[in-house]
C-alpha cells in the first residue's frame, strides 16, 4: 500500500488524531499563556525575581519530555493529565521571557504620562503596559507553540491524544508495510498544524497590534 491509498484507508482516524492533537496543544496553550504572562507580570519590575522566574522555566525546559512524562504517570495516571501538565510547564519559558522582555521594554515616559493623567497602576498595566508588550508575547506565545507541537507527540507514551499515537504504532511496528506510512502520516500531520497555527498567529497578530507598534 502506498502513502496516498494509506491516508485514504484511514483518513478518519488520522484526523480525529489530528483534531485531538490541536485542541491538546491548544487548551495547554492558554493555560501557558496565562500563567507566564502573569508570572511576568509579577517579576518584571524585579531584576532579582525575572531572573528567578525565567531561570525556572528554563530549568523546566531541559527535562526531557519522555522522562517528565514517565515522572508524572505514577501521580496523575495515563492518558491527558500528564500530558497538560507536560505541554503547559514546557511552554512556559517564552512566553515568561517574552512577557519580562515586553514590559521591560515599555517607554517609562509613557507610564509616567499614564501616571499623569491619575491612571491607577492596575490600568496603567491592563491599558499602557501590556497593550505595548504585546508583540513580544505574542512571538513568545507562537514560539510555544511550535515546541509544543513536537513535543505533543511523545504524549503518546502515556497514553495521549493526538498524532504522537500514528508515530509510535508505526516504530512499535517497523518491519510491517504500512510501519513507514503510519510515520510519516503523524509527522507530516504534525507539521501542517504548526504552519496553520503559525499562520492563525500572524493573522491575530495583524489585527491586535497597531500599525504605529509593529512600525
């Protein structure tokens, strides 16, 4: 059986893999999303705390998947908690360094003229600060993204959604004539969700930040 007739055979599976892989690392995303852009939030006024807080996610980032994964099935058990609680710590990192970087890098004559005028520091944050950090977050947020997609295939060992499912049946089975296809079926799948994804950003991205901000 050749690639096409395979993807024709199973293309249902194949895309209910696909749709699971995407709303996994989708909800991870925005649980990513919140937790570093407030981790920033909280740390980026301190030099001492974002150094903290960006040394920890990084440290995070440097476990391997496998093994986090392994590290978390006898807590949590198989199937999707272990694989949320993986995708999210893993797409920390850029964001909260995007989100240090981004509010870092705000005018403070800017702050001051919010200031000024008697905008409280919460308001300041929510609608001078963040506004202006926002192309930072977002390229830190489509980074994750990307990782995550990769990443999201290892779920697969605990027992996780998505295409990572493909790829393993096809390496549990090398030898087998369809062992290539299923391979190359999850990692080609893989890969169009990232470019729609990243394409999805770029499109959000053209219509939340100003022309003035990306000039």
């Amino acid at each position: 059986m050749n690639f096409w007739d395979y993807l024709s055979s199973r293309h249902e599976q194949l895309l209910t893999d696909a749709f699971q892989h995407a709303s996994a690392v989708f909800q991870c995303m925005v649980i990513a999303t919140v937790i570093g852009v407030l981790i920033g939030v909280l740390t980026y006024r301190s030099e001492w705390a974002g150094n903290m807080a960006t040394l920890t996610t990084a440290t995070l980032l440097t476990i391997p998947s496998l093994a986090l994964i392994g590290l978390l099935i006898p807590v949590v058990g198989l199937g999707v908690p272990p694989t949320v609680i993986a995708l999210t710590l893993y797409g920390l990192l850029p964001i909260v360094r995007n989100s240090i970087v981004g509010l870092r890098g705000v005018d403070p004559s800017l702050v001051d003229a919010a200031k000024g005028i008697g905008m409280s520091r919460t308001a300041r944050l929510m609608k001078v600060e963040l506004p202006l950090a926002w192309p930072p977050i977002l390229t830190g947020i489509r980074v994750s993204t990307q990782m995550l997609m990769g990443i999201a295939a290892i779920a697969a060992y605990a027992s996780g959604p998505g295409l990572g499912n493909e790829i393993f049946r096809g390496i549990g089975s090398l030898g087998s004539k369809n062992a290539l296809n299923q391979v190359l079926a999850g990692t080609l799948g893989i890969v169009v969700l990232a470019l729609l994804f990243d394409a999805a950003y770029v499109l959000i991205g053209r219509l939340t930040i100003s022309r003035g901000i990306r000039v």
